[in-house]
C-alpha cells in the first residue's frame, strides 16, 4: 500500500504539518526566550480553548492523562474526604481507583455498561451523604470515557456540583477541545486533558486549568501533595513563564512546548497570532470547532448507520463525538481491527474489561475531524476490514459525505 497507516485511534491522533514542525527540531532550553515565549502564549490559549476566564489557571506539566487526573486529585482531595464519582467506564473507574489511593471515602454513582447515571442519580446521592451528615466534596465526572464513547451532561452535573457545595472536577481527556465545555459559565472548577487527545499534538503533556476555588481548596489542604504533582511547587513557574519571566522547578518537555502554542492556536483559528484573540472571539471560534466535532460524528455515525452497525452508548444524546465505539457485527470477532489495518488505517479494540472482545473504537477527533479524506477512508478501510464490498463502502462514504 503507497499511502501511510493513518492513525485514527482514539488518541493519540494524526497532528497537522505545522504541528509537526514546531515540535521537530533541536530541543530549546527551559530557560531559552523562545521557549518562555511559547509557554507564556500557551498558557493564555488555553484559557481561551478551556472558556475558562481570566482569573483560572491553567497548568502544563510532562505526562500522560493519567497524571493530570491524579494531579486533579491531589490538589483537591485529602485523606479523609469524601467524593463521588460518576462511572461512564474504564477512566470513571481510574479516577475511583486515584482517590481510593488518596484515602478518600469514594461512593460510585453508576450505570450498565454503554449508558450514563442520570443527573437526578447524582443529586440524590448529594443529599443522602448530607442527611449522613458525611456530605461530599467533590463531584468526579469523565466528561467522554475513552473505553465506551459515554458522553456525561457534564453542564447539568457541574450546576449540581455547584449548587450543593461541591467542587466540580472533569476528566475532558478524550473531551477537551473538541466536546462542548465552558468551564467558567458551568461554574467547573477543574478541566483535564492530554495532548495526544483533540488538542492535536503528540503524547507528553499533561494540561489542566483550575479555578479560583479549586486553588483555595490546595490552598487549605493538611497533606500536601507528593511534590512533583503539587500545584503549589507549580504556580510559581507558571505564573513566570506567563509573565515571560525564566523560572525552573523541573525541566518541561521543551520540544512540545511550540506545539502546544501552535496546536492551541489553530483550534482558534489564530495560527499565527502572536496573542491570543479576545474572549468573544475565543467563544466564536470554539463553538466553530464544537460545531465541526459535532459535523465529523454524525457523519460518522450516518456511515455506520449505513453498514446495519450499532454503537455501544445506548442512545445519541450519550454519545461522544470524538469516537465511535463500534459493536461488532453478528459473525465478526475481535480479528476484525487487524484486518481495518491491513486496509491502511489503524482502529483500536474494546477496552471496558468485561465487553472489551464485544466492540472496537475509532476515533474521530482534533485534525483529522478537519479532514474529510481521513474520515471517509477511515470509513472505507472499516467497511472492507468487517468483510464487506467496495459497493457498501461506496454507501457508506455518501451517507457520510451529505454531511461533512
């Protein structure tokens, strides 16, 4: 085959040629003006990309989603509290596992596997934790579980979280960016990701941006942090690099760095802006990217459709529009993702430990949601791996196409 696999998992993803140029090339020092410069610019995007206001600090530090979720964890809970999360999958079950780490008293509110608790399941267990007089602290919620493709209403669950006390935080790892989320209008408090995800860069960064109250809950925390995760030990370096001042805690993934300032700015559409547009414009250019997510899926789901082929979420309005959890066909086993990458395009199992031989995903988000020829190839290597015709992949690239 003359053209290269295409990457189309979900995360990490194809990343666009500017991307991957500023992320090429010799290292830049921690303390080089380039690099000071970049990081400052990041920073700010991020907020613009997040909605998350000027008084939210965001927080950049070399990772996976793994640690940003633990670095949420550890600057909000202490041992002793006690949390609720909301169990979409795999990821809900990890954010579990972290606070049960932490010594947090975890409850679990949950749903058979492709369906989501309904927000009405989350405020009655807020209000028999405070008839208990044990009440929550914090609300956890995965805003897209990698594993399933569950997308939690994470703007009523955030309202609740708020208007009951509790801190907000959301795992937008396989979210953000591409997921509708305004983190200061739904009063959120922290919002997580990776950059392999829709942020559209390579793996290595872990990125977050917290709240005021979110600081002030690390602010009054008894057991600190394990240092490298703590935001306190943190801040202070952000908040230089930000002033475009030099400052060293550990040593960042400079490479990625540049990536991050170009990949956060094309998601707003200002590639080369050497700032980042004001908050009006930020909120213009991410319900375009909202809404081009939004486009790619139910193209997507129009293929599958299609092909007679049914998704794991159990109904759309729970289902992400970064991915595609595929069930398999009546005849068509777990094989079937060796042979879509033999057609050039590589999709990734099931993960959900006790469905995982049942479903494969394929991800459709960040750069290649902005590539046609990415989605309906995708759609065609699918068609043909799952032993179908040229014919039905034709179909279902049309089916597709009416809508992108």
């Amino acid at each position: 085959m003359s053209e290269r696999p295409l990457l189309m998992i979900p995360g990490p993803i194809e990343i666009s040629d500017a991307v991957r140029q500023a992320a090429s090339g010799p290292p830049p020092g921690h303390l080089a003006p380039s690099l000071i410069a970049a990081f400052g610019l990041a920073l700010r995007r991020m907020r613009h990309v997040w909605l998350s206001g000027a008084s939210s600090q965001p927080l950049v530090v070399s990772g996976s989603g793994t640690l940003a979720m633990e670095i949420a964890v550890l600057n909000t809970m202490q041992p002793g509290d006690r949390a609720l999360v909301l169990h979409t999958g795999y990821f809900s079950a990890r954010m579990a596992d972290m606070l049960a780490r932490r010594s947090v008293n975890v409850d679990v509110v949950r749903a058979p596997f492709g369906q989501a608790p309904e927000t009405s399941e989350v405020e009655s267990a807020i209000a028999r934790a405070k008839e208990e007089k044990r009440p929550f602290k914090a609300l956890f919620v995965t805003h897209v579980d990698t594993s399933t493709g569950v997308l939690a209403d994470a703007r009523a669950l955030c309202g609740v979280a708020r208007a009951n006390g509790l801190l907000s935080i959301v795992d937008g790892v396989c979210a953000t960016g591409a997921e509708r989320f305004e983190m200061e209008a739904w009063g959120a408090d922290v919002y997580l990701t990776a950059s392999q995800k829709a942020i559209g860069l390579p793996p290595g960064l872990a990125l977050l941006v917290f709240s005021e109250r979110a600081l002030q809950a690390r602010a009054r925390l008894e057991v600190a942090p394990p240092l490298s995760a703590d935001l306190d030990a943190w801040l202070p370096i952000m908040r230089a690099y930000e002033a475009g001042q030099p400052s060293y805690f550990a040593t960042p993934a400079t490479p990625l760095i540049a990536a991050l300032a170009v990949g956060l700015g094309e998601i707003l559409g200002a590639e080369g802006a050497a700032e980042p547009a004001g908050a009006e414009a930020a909120e213009r250019a991410m319900n375009a990217r909202f809404a081009l997510h939004e486009r790619a899926a139910k193209a997507m789901r129009a293929a599958w459709a299609a092909l007679g082929l049914a998704l794991v979420p159990a109904r759309e309005s729970i289902t992400a529009h970064t991915l595609s959890a595929i069930q398999y066909p009546a005849g068509v086993d777990v094989s079937a993702v060796a042979r879509i990458t033999a057609q050039g395009v590589i999709v990734a199992g099931g993960l959900d430990p006790e469905n995982k031989a049942k479903y494969f995903r394929v991800g459709h988000m960040g750069y290649s949601a902005t590539q046609p020829a990415h989605l309906l190839r995708t759609i065609r290597a699918v068609t043909l791996g799952l032993g179908r015709s040229e014919d039905e992949a034709r179909t279902a690239q049309r089916a597709a196409e009416s809508l992108l």
